[in-house]
C-alpha cells in the first residue's frame, strides 16, 4: 500500500510524547515534525523564525510590542512584506498550510499544533493523544530540564493551560478528551517503546496496512 497517510499526536508535557513520535516516524520510516515546522513556515512565509517561535501553540493575541519593538525586524530580505498587525492567528494560517502541503507530499508524523484538525477532511489520518501519570511527568520533566520538583509541577501546569487553550480555541473541540481522537493512551502503562509499538499496531489496522 503506498498511500500517503499522516499520524497526528496530541500530549501532555511529560508524558514521552516527542519521543515516542521521534521513534514511531523512524520505525514506518516517515518524516516527523515538530519544532522543525517553526523553521519551515518561516522559510515559506519570508517571517522571521522568532514571531513562530513566540506565537507556538498559544492562542491568539497581538505580536506587535512586548517582546518585539517597532525596530525588530519583520520580514526576511527578499520577501512580500505583510501587515505590522500579525497575530498568532495569522502566523496559525501560514503554519496550517505548510502543515497541509506536507501531508500532500509525503506521509508524516506531526506533533501538536493542531495538525489533527488542520487535516481534519484527510481520510488517511490516525489521530493520537498521549498523557502519562502526574508522577512520572514530573520526574521526566526533572530530569530533562534539571530542575525541581515543584518547578515540574509549575511547568506542567502552565503547559497544559497553554497547550489546551490553544488547541481549544483553533479547533473548537476538547483537548486530551477522548471523543477528539481516534486513540488515547497512557504511557505510563506501557513504557515509551512499548506505547510505540501499540500505536503503530493501531495505526496499521485503522489504515488497513502501512508500507
């Protein structure tokens, strides 16, 4: 079967959701983008890498002051000039088509940013969101970022604020609720590589076979 089919996963910050989409995309042999879609909707839009940067996966609100002044540099040299008036809904819009070109291209794994409902009237799609236990979040969390538990705990509640809000906003579903994905799974059960392994079986019988 050599459809071109995408796998969209949804996580909570600390559950080993990068990494398992890092070793899910490497097993089918697909490409996987997460960050890397930051860099690739400023190449395509002539933006500068840092209004994607400050914008991902919040929700809409005003670019213009703050972190940025009026002296910072918008746009990229030898690119269309856009309106001073950006928000993160704009920014939204370009990642969204650069998110829908490479579905078009090749099969991929994405990571966060809405991709799910991006590709929403895509057929060959298997939505997926990973949490994990608030235990093994934290101490993955401490151990990744080297800080303390409390901080862990801090971070993962301001994370799971923005991440849901964001999502909440753009796609009008419920992020983590399990009617808005096709699988929900807790990696505390089965261990990152065996999670891996469980949604690629899922994947495989929900597509009808991945080659």
């Amino acid at each position: 079967m050599n459809e071109k089919y995408v796998i969209n996963i949804g996580r909570q910050l600390g559950s080993g959701g990068r990494e398992i989409g890092v070793k899910l995309a490497k097993e089918l042999g697909i490409a996987f983008y997460d960050k890397e879609l930051i860099e690739l909707a400023s190449q395509e839009s002539g933006l500068c890498k840092e209004f994607f940067e400050k914008a991902d996966e919040k929700a809409s609100q005003s670019l213009i002051g703050g972190l940025f002044g009026t002296r910072f540099p918008f746009i990229t040299e030898g690119s269309m000039p856009y309106s001073n008036c950006l928000s993160n809904d704009a920014l939204f819009k370009i990642q969204s088509d650069v998110i829908r070109r490479l579905a078009e291209e090749h099969s991929c794994l994405f990571v966060g940013r809405c991709a799910d409902y991006i590709l929403r009237d895509n057929p060959r799609c298997v939505n997926v969101f990973i949490s994990a236990s608030m235990a093994d979040r934290i101490q993955r969390i401490m151990t990744r970022r080297n800080i303390s538990k409390d901080e862990a705990e801090e971070l993962i509640e301001k994370m799971d604020k923005r991440r849901s809000t964001y999502y909440n906003y753009y796609s009008y579903n419920t992020w983590g609720a399990a009617a808005t994905y096709h699988l929900c799974i807790d990696s505390s059960v089965l261990g990152i590589d065996g999670t891996t392994a469980f949604i690629k079986e899922f994947a495989m019988k929900k597509l009808g076979g991945l080659q």
